[in-house]
C-alpha cells in the first residue's frame, strides 16, 4: 500500500512540474523569447498543451481571467498538493 501511496505521489508532483513549465513556456512564448516556428519548441509545447489543458479546463471555465492573468494552473496546483497530502494523512487510517 505505501509503495502505490508513493506513485501517487510522484505522479502527481510530475504533473505540478509539467503545469510550471507549461505557464514559463506560455510566458516565453509571450515575450518572444521562444519562437513557435522552431520544431522542438512547437513540439514540446504541443505536448505540455495536450497533457495540462483537460484538467485546466474546467478551472477556467469557473474562474475567468484576471486582467489577462491567468490562475488556473495556481488553483490546479494548490487542489493537487492538497490531494496528495490528504492521501497521506487518511492513507494509514486504512492500513
């Protein structure tokens, strides 16, 4: 039981990184510090957008942009450290 407790884990701290480095990728390509014309970065970013946009979705549709700020991912990420540390805490009352 604690070895799946931990994937969860992992797999949800994995998630929070890709949602920070979608939100600097976004501010980069803002700024134009990247170009979208380069494959790798078009790629990288089409992927980090595949993999973030379903669960951001519905946090945007319930809390509109602030002045063109965005803070769906910064409730997405608080809601998911959340989760993980209410798995732990109620995790070894079932053991």
């Amino acid at each position: 039981m604690t070895s799946l407790l931990y994937l969860i884990s992992t797999i949800i701290s994995i998630f929070i990184w890709l949602l920070i480095a979608n939100a600097i990728l976004s501010w980069l390509v803002a700024f134009n510090v990247v170009n979208t014309n380069n494959q790798f970065v078009s790629t990288v970013g089409n992927f980090l957008y595949r993999i973030t946009e379903p669960p951001l979705r519905p946090i945007r549709k319930i809390i509109p942009t602030m002045g063109g700020l965005d803070v769906s991912p910064v409730v997405l990420i608080l809601l998911l450290i959340f989760l993980r540390n209410l798995l732990f805490e109620y995790a070894p009352m079932m053991m």
